[in-house]
C-alpha cells in the first residue's frame, strides 16, 4: 500500500502538474464526488483537445488536496506508459473548454483558479448600433416635433387672429354713414321728395 | 434729474399693458423654486456640509440665509414685481446710471447659459448611456490587441476612464485644445434644442414645462432616499455627514463658504428673479413668496444631502468590504486556510495572530490597510460626486440601469429648471430693448438666442472644454455676482432710498417692510456682502491659480497633475470676472459725461418743453 501511495503521489512532484484552486462557498461542499467530476471535465478538456478517445478519468490524477480546497493535478497517457503529458497541452485544453469546466461546477473563472492559466478575455458584445444612439434619436425626434408642433400652432395663432381683426374691421367699414343724425339710406337720395308745401302753392301763382 | 421721475404707476393702465403673465401664482412660486434649486443643491452644498463639520456648517448656513439671502431675494422680487420690467430696463428705471447693474446682470446670465448647458449635455449623455446592460462604466474595454484591459482603464477606474475618455476625451493640457467630440455636440444640439422647447415663448411655455421639472427631482430624490437608508452602510455616512464638529465655527473659511454658498445657491444677481416677478400681478405678497422661495430652497439642500449621503456611506462601506475581502483571499491562499475560516468580522484577530507567529510570511503579501474612515474621508464635489462616485455607488446597486436612469433625470431636471431662469434673464431685458421690433415673433428671438448661444457652446465640447468650464464657474459664475448683488443693494438703499421702497412695497403687500427688513436692506447687507466680497478676492489673489489635469502620462497617474494656468488663460480669467462688473461704472460714467455736455450748450432745450408742446398740439380746439 505504502508503495502504491507513493506512486500516486509522486506525480505531483513532477513539473506538468498544474495547480488548482476552488472558492465552494456556494452551496455544496468539496468531496470525492466532485473530485470524480473535477477528472471527469479534465479528461473531457482533453479528449475534445487531442481529439483522440484515449484519455480515461483513470488518467487524471489529484494531489495534495487541501482544507482551502486546493490540489495539484496531472493527466498521464495510458498509450505511453505512465507518461504524464506536457502541462502545456493540458493547460492549452483547459483553456479551450474554461467555460465548459466552469459551467459544470457553476462557478466562474475567479472561484475555479487555475494558476498559470490566464482567463481569456472575450470581448464583450457590441450591438450593431450603440444603444446610446438609439435613445438619442428618440430623444432628438421628440424635442424636434415639439418644437415644430409649436412654432406651427404658434402661426396658426397669429393667422386666426390677423384674420378676427380683419373681420372686426371690414365690420366696422359696413357700419352705416350717418348725415345729422339721420342713416342716408333712409333718406332715399334717388328719388327726390316733394315738398307738399310748394306743392300746394302752385294753384296760387296765376298763369301767364 | 431721474430721481424727479416718477415710477408710480396707476392700476388701470397695468391692465392693458400686453405684458405676459403667470397662469397662476403657483407657476410663479415654482419657476423661482426651480431656479434656485439646482445642481449645487445636490452636488456642492452635501460636499460642504461634510467638510465643514457637518451639523455645524447648518449654523453659519442659516446665518447667512437670514442676513443675506432672504432680504436680497426680497429686494429682487419686490424691484421686478413693482417695476414690471426686465434687469436692464428697470434698472435704467431706478437711476439711469445704475443701468450698468442691470447690464452686468444680463451678462452673467449669458455667460452662465453658456457653459450650464455644457453640464447639461454631460448629464444627457450619462442618461441615453444607462439603458446599455451591463452599464458602460462598470467595465473596462480591452485594449489593441486583447491581451488585457485597456492601460488607462486599468490604472485608474473604469468610472474614471468612462469620464475621463469616453465623455470628454480630455486632453492633459488646458492649452491643448483637442478636437470636437462628435457625441457631445449631438447631445448639445438635443440639450438645446430642449430649451428652445421649453422657452420658445417665454414663461408661456416654461410655465407648462416648469410643473414637470421643478416636481419632479423631489420625486426622485424620495425614492432614492427610500432606497438609500435601506442599503448597508448607510448609516455610516449619515453620521459622519452629520456628526457636528463645533470647533469648525473658529475657521473664517467656513463662514465665507457658508456666505456664498447661500448666495449662489439663491441664484441672486441673475436677473432671472427680477424677470419672473416682472409678470407678476402687481399686487402680489412678494415678502411671503421670497420667505417661501428661500427657505424651500435650504429645505431641499438638506433633503438631498441625506441621500446623496446614504449612498456615499454605502459606496465606501462597501470599497471598505471589498478591501477586506481581497486581503483575507490572499490570507488564506497563503496559508491554505479553509473557507470562512476567516471573515471580516474576525479579520483584525487573525492577522493579529498571523503577524505574531509568522511575521514574514504577512510581510510579503503586501496587504492594503484598509480603513473605513479613509474611504469616507474621499470627499467630492461638483461633477466629481455626480459622474465619478455616484456612478461607482449604482453599479453595486442591484437594478442599476433603472437607479442610473432616475439619477440622470433628475439631475437633467434640476438643471433644465435652473437654465429656464437663466434664459428668462437674457431674453426679457432683449424683448424690452429697442433694438428689438414689435413685430418680431418671440419664437424667432427665441431661437436666434439658442441657436447662437448653441455655437459658442461648441467650444466646451473641445477635448479641454471640462478645464474652461470649471474656468466658467470659477470666474463668471462667482465674483461678478458678489458686485451685482452689492451695487442692488446699494442701489435701491441709497440712491432710490429705502422709505420710497417701502412704500411701493406696503402698496403690492399692503404692509409695510418692518424693521427686520429696514436694518438688513440698509446695513447689514450691504456690509456683509462687502466683507464676503474682499475676503473672496483676497482668498482668491493668496492661491495661485492651478488646476488638476488628467494626464495619463502623468507618473503619479491616476492623480491628477497640478499645472498652472499660463498667462494667456488667466487674462481670459481676470476679464471673465471683470467683464461684467465693468458695466457698472462704464454705464454711470456715460451719463455723467452725457449730463455734463448737455449741460455744457446752454441753447439745448431740455426735452420737457418739448413734450408740452406736442402734447397740447395734440388736445382738439374747443373752438372749432
């Protein structure tokens, strides 16, 4: 047993085994079983990298696990014997599927530490358009309308009052001329009136 | 010769006069308050109280409230109300050589349209940016070639980078102008476009538009009180704002503060206020409203210091937890120690036990220390507290886009009311100058002022606007102020003398001032407006004029870098404050000069005469 202990362990010791660190303060706590995952992403990481099915969770050795939960860990190839393979290709697997890995455990990059593997950086999304604009068209049409809407209202205004002063005064112009009092149209200036006292007199003055 | 003419007027022309008018009193009361109430009631006067020693500060506040500010804003309504007239003509009014004041006033108000809607256009651009998920300035953008964040961005905060770079695309230099930054002249254009809107013609329109504005920051500042007290670490910045340090009182400083502080927050000297109570009826309580007007405005000072603060006390609770939280993960990286072994509360225990038995090891972790009265004591004012801390405070805010989105409307607002006031005080004394013909449409006069004004604003949208306009602020904003406000003063106390003020006052009230009202129009204003003044100048000559720069490059970076104005600038400083003022003596010494001619040439017939004639050629013979 001591002989098999040391077999295990001694993987650790060597140079391509990467370290890992597990914040699991979020819901469950760090057992065999999530070791048995954790080898289980690690040799998925490494089947869909090389593509070729050889890699077993056998391969995938922990060391070295710690309170904190931390452990070192290395893949062996079972095709060589009881090599372990280069940690740069372990950790260039890893990389490819980070948010595979992390999803399995629902943590993210920062709670599921792997030392010397830099989280990529994806960029973040750019829609088409800033949405900024977007709010600002909404916000320049409404203010241009208003405007518009004022400035006409305003005209409309001025017109239908210029055109109530106009009625007001062509109203003043049908007021009716007045002569001493009296309104000319009753006095009929066309036909002439005859006077009933000269009329009269005409008996008087005799004839030549 | 002007203090011959009469200023009564009798009650049954005031009726035909055309004069526009308030739809009712309320509008009026609002448009004052929304005037008065602005951006530094939110953002300078909180900032004030905390370093000032908190509820100490609220003493010389009211001090100087009592004996400065409400007997001026008195003295403004009452002059505009009575004389029904803009700042220029009603000066002219009182005394053709104290016309300068009104010129004056009507100069800083053009100067301070300005560079306000500058501000304006910051806090649009901060809006139509909130409704992006995550927020624009929570994150820091990758730099050429993705292999990290952005240098700049990194260095200092992405808050800091969203201002600094995204926004201003500030240059290290104030000589350095930079070029024009397309999205702030679009979001300029908008803002201006608004106030053409909302001013188009006059109080008619900024009547309807003020129930909006002057309205609704109250609303908003409601809920983010409600909020605020609600998130942790509130109460921290609650007391550390108002903890009173009574010892403040003996420094001169604070009571100077406190001087302006009223003064400019009032927004006195404008010719804004003058404007409003023009369209007044004139028999209108002027005293009950400049009472309302002044103390709705403190009120509303302090009510926004209270959120402002919660928040303030939140962010730096929670910078102070997350200081804590990063020295505890290297702990206990270090030491392979379980998780929760050590948490915050127990934190000063461990490394207590951690510095003892393994001294080294904590040595080489370099842990920051964190303290929580560190992270209070980072105070800011102006746009500082608005586009850098607060933003910082609503990214840790669960539903930010909604919190970032009512902050930036509300500060728009505040802003859009206050600017109203500042176009009312250029646009009425243009609409009553003779330059200007009857028949002109408001709108057109309007628009032509806005659409100028629009251009000349350009030049704050430059890569080193933010420096000219702190330049603004500093030099327009404050000292020709002061002047203005002095010579009012003095003006009406002494050359239109204060018993015949009274008594146009008892006549709009229907009672007379009383005593408090005589002693502070006559002495104690004046007085103290005249010491603030030269304790102003004189704090102002003792510093040199410098400024924090932005600088990159800088090798203290992200501190700003101290730089001196040159020479060229501060000429631009020194005629920006006097440029005003200069109006004042400039108006007086032209009449003087036109009286003494006129009175040179003994032929001139003094222009009396004149009117006695055409007025009796006008009068029908009764004979005919």
């Amino acid at each position: 047993i001591l002989f098999l202990l040391i077999m295990l362990l001694s993987p650790c010791v060597l140079l391509h085994a990467i370290m890992c660190r597990v914040s699991c303060s979020y819901g469950y706590a760090w057992d065999a079983n999530e070791e048995y995952l954790f080898k289980a992403m690690v040799a998925f990481a490494m089947r869909r990298y090389s593509s070729k099915s050889t890699t077993q969770i056998s391969n995938v050795l922990l060391c070295n696990v710690t309170d904190r939960v931390s452990f070192w860990f290395v893949v062996t190839d079972s095709t060589k014997n009881v090599t372990t393979v280069p940690g740069s290709e372990v950790e260039e697997a890893v990389r490819m599927n980070r948010n595979r890995i992390n999803s399995a455990f629902l943590l993210n990059d920062k709670t599921l530490q792997f030392l010397k593997i830099s989280s990529t950086l994806s960029p973040p999304v750019e829609p088409s358009t800033p949405v900024w604009l977007i709010v600002f068209g909404v916000v320049l049409c409404l203010t241009v309308a208003g405007i518009v809407f004022l400035i006409v209202s305003g005209i409309q205004r001025k017109n239908k009052e210029s055109s109530e002063t106009e009625n007001l005064e062509e109203k003043c112009e049908v007021t009716v001329t007045i002569e001493n009092g009296i309104p000319c149209e009753t006095l009929d200036l066309k036909a002439g009136h005859i006077n009933g006292v000269y009329a009269a007199d005409d008996e008087r003055f005799t004839s030549l | 010769m002007s203090k011959d003419l009469s200023v009564d007027v009798s009650p049954e022309s005031l009726k035909e006069d055309g004069r526009p008018k308030w739809d009712n009193k309320f509008q009026y009361i609002l448009s004052c308050i929304g005037f008065a109430v602005g951006l530094g009631n939110v953002w300078r006067f909180p900032y004030l109280c905390q370093i000032h020693g908190g509820g100490a500060f609220l003493i010389p506040y009211f001090i100087a409230l009592i004996f400065e500010g409400i007997p001026l804003l008195h003295l403004e309504l009452a002059l505009g109300q009575h004389l029904r007239k803009g700042s220029i003509s009603a000066w002219n009014t009182i005394s053709p050589y104290l016309g300068g004041v009104g010129v004056g006033s009507w100069m800083v108000s053009v100067l301070v349209s300005l560079y306000y809607n500058t501000v304006l256009t910051w806090v649009m651009w901060y809006f139509i940016n909130s409704f992006q998920e995550p927020l624009p300035w929570s994150v820091c953008p990758l730099n050429e070639n993705r292999t990290g964040l952005n240098e700049e961005c990194y260095e200092s905060t992405a808050v800091n980078y969203f201002w600094y770079r995204k926004t201003l695309n500030i240059t290290p230099d104030v000589t350095e102008n930079g070029t024009l930054q397309w999205w702030l002249v679009l979001c300029l254009a908008a803002c201006w476009g608004i106030v053409y809107l909302c001013t188009i013609r006059g109080i008619e329109t900024t009547g309807k538009a003020i129930y909006v504005t002057a309205i609704f920051p109250y609303l908003v500042l409601t809920i983010f009180l409600i909020h605020g007290l609600t998130l942790p670490g509130a109460t921290e910045g609650l007391a550390y704002l108002f903890t009173p340090n009574l010892n403040i009182l003996k420094n001169p400083h604070v009571w100077l503060d406190a001087a302006t502080q009223i003064f400019f927050s009032l927004s006195l000297a404008f010719g804004g206020l003058i404007a409003f109570s023009s369209y007044n009826p004139p028999k209108n309580d002027c005293e009950k409203d400049a009472v309302t007007v002044a103390i709705v405005n403190c009120m509303t000072s302090l009510y926004a210091s209270i959120p402002v603060f919660s928040v303030l006390g939140f962010k730096a609770t929670t910078g102070y937890w997350d200081c804590l939280d990063r020295n505890i993960i290297s702990i206990i990286n270090k030491f392979d120690l379980p998780e929760q072994s050590i948490v915050r509360q127990n934190y000063t225990t461990w490394i207590r036990l951690l510095n003892s038995s393994y001294p080294e090891k904590i040595a080489g972790l370099k842990l920051k220390s964190c303290d929580l009265q560190e992270f209070l004591d980072q105070s800011v004012s102006g746009t500082g507290l608005a586009f850098i801390i607060f933003t910082q405070a609503v990214i840790l805010m669960p539903g930010s886009q909604a919190w970032a989105i009512l902050f930036f409307i509300m500060l728009f607002s505040l802003g859009l009311s206050s600017m109203f006031g500042n176009i009312e005080g250029v646009f009425t004394p243009l609409l009553e100058l003779q330059i200007i013909s009857k028949s002109t449409p408001k709108e057109l006069i309007s628009g032509i002022i806005c659409l100028i004004s629009f251009l000349i604003a350009l030049c704050f949208t430059l890569g080193s606007g933010s420096y000219w306009i702190d330049i603004f602020d500093s030099y327009a904003g404050s000292l020709p102020l002061l002047v203005i406000a002095f010579f009012e003063v003095i003006g009406v106390a002494y050359v239109y003398k204060i018993k015949r003020f009274s008594k146009d006052v008892k006549w709009m009230t229907g009672r007379n001032p009383n005593l408090y009202w005589q002693i502070t129009w006559r002495y104690i204003s004046p007085l103290l407006l005249l010491i603030v003044f030269v304790a102003f100048v004189t704090l102002q000559i003792q510093k040199s004029p410098s400024y924090g720069a932005w600088n990159p490059k800088y090798e203290d970076f992200p501190m700003k870098e101290e730089k001196v104005y040159p020479p060229w600038v501060l000429a631009i400083c020194v005629l920006l404050a006097v440029f005003p003022c200069i109006f004042v003596p400039l108006v007086a010494l032209f009449h003087l000069i036109k009286r003494m001619l006129g009175s040179k040439d003994p032929s001139s017939v003094p222009p009396e005469v004149f009117s006695c004639q055409g007025a009796n050629s006008n009068f029908p013979h009764p004979k005919i």
